[in-house]
C-alpha cells in the first residue's frame, strides 16, 4: 500500500495544510482525498521533495485480501 507523507512533509517544512490548499488552489476536502489515496491526480510541486521523501510503502500484508 501506497502512503503519502503529505502531513510529515508539511510540519518539516513548517507549513500547514490550509498554507497547501491555497498555493495547489484546492479545497481542504480535496486536499484530505489526496491525503487519503482517494484521487488521481496530483501536483506536488509546492512541497519540494524528492518521490522518496513524498511515498511510503506500507509493506502490512493483513491489508491485503
């Protein structure tokens, strides 16, 4: 499973997910979607990271079915 370090980035970088919606031009609920895997498409280009630091493999096999 796919995970996205959405919110750790944000506090490294001392931002908040309002600070987020507003240069993507999104909502808040939008946003949470992103968060959540729940969309398709995504531009990250205002946290300024690397794939690496931005996705996260939960390797938890119980997830699986």
């Amino acid at each position: 499973m796919l995970n996205f370090n959405i919110e750790k980035l944000l506090k490294k970088k001392k931002k908040s997910k309002y600070w987020l919606c507003q240069n993507m031009n999104i909502t808040n609920r939008n946003l949470n979607r992103i968060i959540n895997g729940e969309t398709t498409s995504i531009s990250f280009k205002y946290l300024d990271c690397n794939l690496s630091e931005l996705i996260s493999i939960d390797n938890d096999t119980k997830n699986i079915s």
